[in-house]
C-alpha cells in the first residue's frame, strides 16, 4: 500500500487530460487531492471555460468528504436532496458537487485521494478520470 505521491497525481492527470484529447473532448479541469484533503496537483486546459478547477475541487471533494464515487452522490442528491444539501453546507468553502466526474483513488482496500474533472459531459470528465487513476496503478472507485 502506499500514499498518493505529486508523481503518481501528475501520472493521473497527464493520462486525464491526453485521454480527453483522444476523444476530442471539450477542455477540461482537473483536479487531485490525497487522502486528507490535500491539494496535489491541478490543470487547467487552455480554452475552458470558467471556475472549471473550482467544480473539479467540488466533485472530488465531495467524494472524499463522503467516502463514496461521485454516481453515488449523484443518486443520493435525487433521492435524498436535503441530506445532500446538509453535507455539502458542512462540507465547507471546498463545496461538493454531487456528479460523475468526481472518483476515489484507490490503493486496495485504502482511499488514497480522489480525483475531480470538469468540462465536458459527466461521463466524459469520469472516462478521463479512470483512465488517469488506472494509468498510476490504483483502482478507480466512480460508484457505478
């Protein structure tokens, strides 16, 4: 088992990102936090439009804040809007946006960090992320 190194987060987000240009997505944030919040590395794609960063720190933090892939606050905000809203208020000035996108970074049975991206649909921001995650060597915990 080992802790979310800047090389490995680099690895995650290189991979998101050429990912993303093989599919000819539009441009995209990305965003990497370790285990205990820590920011660990970030970029933004030239051409994305704005405070894509700060809804990739949403949805990874969300995940991380609630130990769970971000299909799973997506389908807890639809089922559940006022727990949602209750945890994203406690959650902080970091927020929580409850939707794919958002992934834990795992290391076997331990969450390592998580992974945010923002700009395209979704699906598309989640594609990247576990292609960034599984490129490092961990596994890729989306909810699904």
């Amino acid at each position: 088992m080992s802790d979310l190194t800047l090389a490995a987060a680099q690895t995650i987000v290189a991979t998101a990102l050429a990912t993303a240009r093989e599919h000819a997505l539009k441009p995209l944030g990305v965003v990497v936090y370790d285990a205990r919040g820590a920011l660990k590395a970030v970029a933004v794609e030239d051409g994305s439009s704005l405070r894509r960063a700060e809804v990739a720190m949403g949805k990874a933090n969300g995940c991380l804040a609630l130990g769970v892939g971000g299909r799973v606050l997506h389908k807890r905000a639809e089922e559940q809007a006022y727990f949602v809203a209750a945890a994203s208020h406690l959650v902080g000035p970091a927020a929580m946006v409850p939707v794919p996108g958002g992934v834990l970074i795992r290391d076997g049975d331990r969450i390592i960090g998580a992974i945010g991206i923002s700009g395209d649909t979704s699906d598309n921001d989640e594609l990247c992320a576990v292609a960034g995650i599984e490129a490092a060597g961990f596994i890729a915990q989306t909810g699904a």
